[in-house]
C-alpha cells in the first residue's frame, strides 16, 4: 500500500505593516524550558509566534504533514532524536524549509557537517541574538527558491506547449534571432527539419 506524503509549502514572509506579523514555528527540542526561551526571542522582536515542539521522528513527521510552517528549529542532540535525523525527515518529505541549529553544546565540526547536509545555520543557544535575524534571512531565501522553482516550472511548461504547438503545425515553424549582427534561424517545427 502507497501512502502519498505532500509537505505544505513555505508561507510568505509577513508584511511589516502587519502590527504583528505572524510566525509559524515548527521546534525540535526535548526541553519545553528551552523552546520558551526561543520563542520569548520572537516575541521580543514583535512576533505573533504560533508553534508546535516535537522531540521525535513520528512526530515531527505528523507536524509537517499537517501545516505549513515558516521555520524549523532544532536542537541539535536529544534523547530519542537529533538534528541530523530531523534534517533527513525533513528533506524526504520535500520540505524546502529554513531548518536552523540551535544548540548548547555543538562542535564546529558537527555545525560544519550540519550544513553540508542542508541545515541553513546553527546557533548557540547561549548567544541567541542572531535568531531571529538569522531566521528572517532564511524565510526570504526560502521564498525566493519557491519562486523560482515556480518561475522554472511555468518556463517549461510554456516551452512544452510550444513545442507541441510547432510539432503540430502543418507548415514550417522557424525562430529568427540577431545575435552579433547575424541573423540566426532555428527551426522549431519537425516538418520544417525533414525538409
């Protein structure tokens, strides 16, 4: 039996006119004490924070299944879960999330090995003043690989009816282009190559 897994895509930044912009995090930490601390950080910079924290790999699962969410923060080492795992669930379900390390103690070497395998930053959770910048930044890439996933998405399929169009043409479908003060025709029409 196939089961068929969508994870919702990634929510817009909010407007800065928005008097309190909302926030959705998803947070992977074993600790309740600990995600307070994270989101008192949010709420700080002015944040409406709506959340869930989950400490294993079920779910965590459900959690992104269920909603979209505009961040994922997790800690990097817990008892039944880490970081890296999150990460991988993440990445098999297609999330393209901002997925953000935030540790008490985390080697660079491990940070460094985080990040090749996708994370997009990883913080002390002694030093937390670049969370919430670091998470704006990385909602905004995420918007923006969104985009143009969407924008190269819509070029082939334009390209496709093109194709499909001068395939199916009775007559002779050229392209003419100037390039270097030469006049360049490409044929687009397979009746128009077999001539």
């Amino acid at each position: 039996m196939l089961i068929a897994i969508s994870c919702p895509t990634i929510a817009r930044m909010p407007e800065q006119a928005d008097l309190q912009p909302a926030l959705r995090l998803l947070i992977v930490e074993d600790l309740e004490d600990d995600a307070l601390l994270l989101l008192q950080r949010f709420r700080s910079a002015g944040y409406a924070v709506q959340y869930q924290r989950v400490d294993n790999q079920l779910d965590m699962k459900i959690a992104l299944q269920a909603q979209s969410w505009d961040a994922v923060l997790s800690d990097h080492r817990m008892p039944s879960f880490d970081a890296m795992a999150a990460l991988a669930l993440m990445q098999s379900l297609d999330c393209d999330l901002p997925f953000i390390i935030v540790s008490g103690v985390i080697d660079e070497e491990t940070a460094i090995l985080a990040m090749q395998a996708g994370a997009h930053d990883y913080l002390s959770k002694d030093k937390l003043d670049r969370l919430v910048p670091a998470v704006e930044r990385e909602i905004r890439e995420a918007v923006n690989r969104a985009e143009r996933r969407s924008a190269q998405q819509a070029m082939q399929e334009s390209e496709a009816r093109y194709r499909t169009l001068a395939t199916n043409l009775p007559g002779m479908v050229f392209q003419m282009r100037l390039e270097a003060d030469r006049l360049l025709i490409t044929y687009a029409s397979e009746v128009a190559c077999s001539c």
